[in-house]
C-alpha cells in the first residue's frame, strides 16, 4: 500500500514538472521557429536513443534528419492547419 502511494506521489510530481516546463517556455512565433524547435526536439529523443542525428534541411536531402537507420522528415506549423491541404 505505500508504494502504491509513493507511485502515485511520484507520478504526480513528474506530471507537475512536466507542466511547469510547457508554461514557462517562451512562446515560439513563426513558422521558421516552430520548424527549428520541432527539429531541435526530435533531434534530442533521437540522441537520447543512442543515435546520431544530423540536420540535413538544407543539404537537399530527402528529409529533414538522417538518424541511422531511419530518415525523418519533421512536420511542424506555427499556426492551425485545419483544413489545409498538405
């Protein structure tokens, strides 16, 4: 019964951090910012992983990011994209 309790302190604790984190963040304007801070997160999760990632957006490659083995294209916009064809 107490770990279970200490779980659910834990989680919640983890959950509040995370939250935090969103709302002190300065707001990113524009589609160029938006775009860079996407490539910038998946290139983290991507290290994070163990791999190498490497930005690849303006070396006319076939996709944003090359992280061996895999190929990423980031799909990122600053503002709604409801409705707008792709």
């Amino acid at each position: 019964m107490e770990q279970a309790r200490s779980q659910r302190l834990s989680s919640r604790c983890r959950t509040n951090t995370q939250h935090e984190m969103r709302t002190n963040m300065a707001e990113i304007i524009g589609n160029k910012a938006v775009e860079a801070a996407a490539i910038a997160w998946v290139m983290d999760l991507e290290r994070n992983a163990g791999r190498e990632p490497v930005d690849t957006r303006f070396a006319g490659a076939k996709a944003d990011l090359v992280s061996p083995p895999r190929i990423i294209e980031v799909k990122a916009s600053g503002k709604s994209c409801r409705g707008d064809d792709l």
